[in-house]
C-alpha cells in the first residue's frame, strides 16, 4: 500500500523497472472497439508494402508479429480484422501512461509510445521497501488510468529488467532480486543479449555458444581469441553485469522523417514533393525542440530488391532493398525548412538515380541548441521566416489546419518511437 505521506527511503539497492504496454496500438483499438475484443486484430499493413505495426495477441498465435511484411501476415492470418494506424492517438495513450509512470519516479527513459525504464531505486520505500509491491502499484494505476494491461521486469539493471518483462507477457510481472539474476540468464539463447542480431547469433552458435551460460562461464582470455574485442562486453551482460543508467532527458543525435510509397517512384516533381514535406516536419520538430542541425541527409531505398536481409530466409519474407545515403554538412546551422528542403533535393539530383526508389527520407544530425547557435554575419539572410508561425497555428489547431504547398505521401507505416519535437 502507497504510504502518502512518506518521503522515499533509499535502500541502497538499485532497481531498474522496465514497463512494455501489451500489444500496445491493438489493444487501443480493441479497447476502444468492443467489437474487435477476442478477435485477431492487426494494426497497419493495410497496403501492399505496409508492414504490421502491431498485432494482437489473437493474431500472435498465428506467428504474426510487427515489422511483418503485411502480405506475410495474410498469409499467417486471412480471418484477421486489419486497421489503419492512428497514430497520433495512440500518442495521446502513451502521454497518459507515461503521465502515471511520473507518480513513481522522475528518473523514466522512454524508448518508445510503449516501452519505457524507470529507475525506481529511491522509491521503493513508499511501497514498504518492495520493488514487487512497487510494481504491482503500477501495473494498478495504468489499468484505472488507460483501461490497459502493462508488463512489468523489475532487476537490478536494464538488461534483465527488460529480458525479465519480456518473459513475462502478457500482463505480467517478474522481480529478479540480485541473487537470481544467473538462474534467469543462464539458460536462455544468445539472441536475447543486446546487440546480438541474426548474423552474430549465427556466428555465436557455430563457434558453441548457444546459451548465456557459455557465455559466461567462458575463459575471457579465451574468449577474446575466438570472438574479437566485443567478447568482454558479451560475456559481462551474460552474466548479467550491465552498469547504463537510466538516461531521463537524453538530448536528441539526430532528427529523421521518412515515407515508404505505395508504388516506386523517380519523377522529380513528386520527390520534390515528397522531400519538401518531409524537410518541413523535420525542421518544426527541430524548432520544437530548440535545435539546429549543422549535417542535412538524404536517404532512398531502391524499388527493386536483392536477395534477402542477412539471416533470413526467402519464408521470412523479409527481402533486401539497397539503400543509399548522402549527406551534406553546411557552415551555418539551421532549423529552417526551405534550407533543409534545398540541401536534399540537391543530394537528390546528384544521386542521378535511373532506378525507382520504394522510399525517401530526410534527416538532420550535428545538433546544436538554438541558444548557442552563434550568427554569421556574412551569411545569407533566413529564408523561413514563416516557420515559426506555422508552428503556432498547428500547435493550436492540430497539423491538418495549414501547410505549405509539398504535401507529405500518406504513412503506409508508422514506428513506435518517441520522435524528438514531438509531444
């Protein structure tokens, strides 16, 4: 029970909370669809290159899970109920779950609308010193809040916290006291440490290491010898040594937008369309978290795909589609659209592509806050002062109240991360 009136008591302990939402954007709709409850629901993939952004637990038993290509996913489930993406409500969601996460702790890390680390270290003493007690008093509050289910893994670092949550789902609640962190670890398969991907389980397990524990009980001499200079980080967070904080105001690297098009694309005037809309969302996110960027970057991916992605099989259906980048640093760090939407048509023209791109994309890194940003007096005068008055009016009256003439291609899929600028 909540002591109301008592101050946190330290324990000395560190507890590290990690929180995932339970099928998050499905499980919105189902809410708010009564009749969507207890049927396979599957969230975007509505078109032929959509990819699923999320899929209820009905549709999981049938091996569809998010980042699926949606053909893949009709193939798995015909008889589910597919919806668009509403993605600026299931934002609205995650304010309000995350607005219950504040009661708890100020120090929260999101990693995206659904999944968030909490240090809760210095408050576990307002729930009789148990981080399980703590966690259920969580799990509670989401619920009356959202009318949502929450998973909780509660460790004494990130790593197991979040393998702990994982192993939990749906609706669950696992605490690893430090003493049963190996017991946990141990038998688990290499692919669930951070960082180990297809290709490097791949090589993992042919040179014998197909668990955690071989890992770890693994000569670290030895170790290095066989697998390079990553081998002691490995083998640390396989025996369950991870020392990253919980990072509660990490300041954004890079500010992106991109779209996927329904079909290829390569006539100018709509990749002028395409990249001008994007160039103008990145630079109001950019305002909007009192940045400039100094590097301006063009991204495209080819129509037409080469094999598949490294570790996956033609049934995956996961192909690879060439991706090329091109990047420009300029002398004077801007937040302004117009700037942003010359420098990538620019990148553009120079690719001088005969091939159809399947997707397009604009991002700023090279950050600088807004304030520190020293002015050229030799440099040209801005020429977005609009900007900021755009700004305004959206902020009061939603993006749909007014635009530019560049209308962004409608989202065939939406990500789950928290973007910088964004509430």
């Amino acid at each position: 029970m909540v002591r109301e009136k008592s101050e946190p008591r330290f324990t000395g302990e560190r507890w590290i909370l990690h929180a995932d939402m339970d099928a998050f954007y499905a499980s919105i709709e189902q809410r708010d669809h009564p009749e969507l409850r207890g049927k396979p629901v599957i969230v975007g993939a509505g078109s032929a290159r959509g990819v699923v952004a999320a899929a209820s637990y009905e549709a999981r038993v049938f091996g569809v899970h998010s980042a699926m290509p949606g053909f893949r996913a009709k193939q798995l489930c015909p008889h589910a109920v597919f919806v668009p993406s509403n993605i600026e409500h299931y934002a609205a969601v995650s304010s309000e779950v995350h607005a219950v996460f504040e009661r708890f702790t100020p120090e929260i890390e999101p990693i995206a609308l659904d999944e968030a680390f909490l240090d809760v270290s210095a408050s576990v003493g307002l729930y009789g010193g148990s981080p399980r007690e703590l966690a259920v008093a969580l799990k509670r509050q989401v619920l009356e809040a959202t009318s949502l289910c929450v998973s909780v893994g509660v460790a004494p670092s990130k790593l197991v916290a979040k393998i702990a949550c994982t192993l939990g789902k749906p609706n669950g609640l696992c605490v690893v006291q430090p003493s049963e962190v190996r017991a946990l670890l141990d038998p688990l398969p290499v692919r669930r440490l951070w960082g180990v991907g297809p290709v490097l389980e791949q090589e993992l397990v042919r040179r014998g290491f197909r668990t955690l524990a071989d890992l770890a009980n693994h000569d670290p001499d030895a170790l290095v010898q066989k697998l390079g200079p990553r081998a002691l980080e490995l083998r640390a967070l396989a025996r369950g040594i991870d020392t990253r904080a919980v990072i509660a105001d990490r300041a954004p690297k890079s500010i992106g937008e991109e779209n996927t098009f329904e079909t290829d694309v390569l006539e100018r005037d709509v990749v002028a369309n395409a990249l001008g809309a994007h160039a103008e969302n990145v630079a109001r996110r950019l305002r909007r978290a009192g940045s400039r960027a100094r590097t301006i970057s063009l991204k495209a991916k080819l129509g037409r795909a080469r094999g598949n992605k490294p570790g996956r099989t033609e049934r995956d259906g996961e192909p690879n589609y060439p991706l090329l980048t091109r990047s420009r640093t300029i002398p004077n760090p801007t937040d302004d659209g117009l700037v942003l939407r010359d420098v990538v048509l620019a990148l553009w023209d120079e690719l001088a592509l005969l091939e159809p791109v399947r997707l397009l994309g604009v991002s700023v890194s090279k950050l600088e806050p807004r304030e520190t940003s020293q002015l050229d007096l030799f440099a040209p005068p801005k020429k977005d002062a609009l900007g900021p008055t755009l700004d305004a009016i959206t902020e009061r009256f939603g993006k749909a109240a007014i635009r530019r003439g560049d209308r962004a291609p409608d989202k065939i899929t939406h990500g789950r991360g928290r973007k910088p600028g964004e509430h």
